[in-house]
C-alpha cells in the first residue's frame, strides 16, 4: 500500500527541491527525516514537515481501514518536483524599457510504502525489464572485423579538379 502527500504552489524553484528530494529517495522513512533534519537547504524544512505528513497518513489510513501499517517499515518510494505556476515579472532597465522575469512555484509529491521485514519492497504487480540475448535484427556478429568500402567518388572528384 502507497501513501502520500502532496505541497503545491510552493515558492521555490523546483530544481532546488530536487536537489534535496534526491537526498532521501529510497531511505527509511526515519533516516530521510534525520537527513532531511540536517541538510542546510531553505527548503529542507518544508519537505520534513510534508513527510512527517505523509507518515501520518500512513498511520491515519492504517487506523481507518484496520491495516496493519508499520511504521518503522515505511520508505520513501518516490519524491516528485514538479513544476507550479510561473508568476512574470518587470525588472526596469536602462533608458526606459523593462526585463521580464519569472518567479516559479513548485508542486512537491512525495509516496511512502511498506517494505516486507526481508527488506525487500511490497511489489504490486508491476511489469519487469528482461534482457534477452536474442540478437537485434540486421545486425551480425561477423561485422565487427569488417573492413569499410573506401570511397571512390571524393577520389575521382579531387583529381579532376586538379
């Protein structure tokens, strides 16, 4: 089971949320808040309360629909950066005119699951990459050693010029 929380119209760029979301991608849910705790971003705050948000949800949802939800098993699945509205803005310049700029806003989405007590995570059903060694069609393994046909026409075209 999957639970998240959402922040939206955050105003930060969303390149310097990644930054910090790509800090606790994967992690325990306590060892993301412990990061997050002491990463000197301006905007590390802001993701620790949204996690420990999703966290409560987990334990909400889990008391709601009687689930068994370990909280020590939770671990952040995924933390999304989104890109929000831009507000457009004048900066005044020289001799008159104007140069715009744009304040940009984020939407920041991050997902808890439960990992099984192996540590491996809860799968649910999700389709697998197979890597096949089935060759790919055209190409042969004879072609490695092949030699390359030279051209003759940038040759006939550089003598008769001369």
């Amino acid at each position: 089971m999957e639970f998240r929380a959402e922040s939206r119209f955050i105003r930060v760029s969303p390149q310097k949320v990644r930054l910090v979301l790509d800090l606790i991608k994967g992690r325990r849910a306590e060892d993301a808040l412990n990061t997050l705790a002491f990463t000197k971003k301006s905007i590390a705050p802001n993701i620790h309360k949204l996690l420990r948000s999703a966290i409560e949800n987990a334990n909400y949802i889990g008391q709601e629909k009687g689930l068994d939800v370990d909280v020590d098993n939770l671990y952040v699945k995924n933390a999304v950066a989104n890109d929000g509205p831009r507000m457009k803005r004048i900066r005044p310049a020289p001799m008159g005119r104007a140069f715009r700029y744009q304040r940009r806003m984020a939407h920041i989405q991050i997902v808890l699951a439960e990992r099984n007590a192996k540590g491996a995570a809860v799968t649910t059903g999700s389709a697998e990459v197979t890597t096949g060694s089935a060759p790919v069609k055209g190409k042969t393994a004879g072609r490695a050693g092949a030699k390359k046909k030279t051209r003759t026409k940038a040759a006939g075209k550089k003598a008769a010029a001369k």
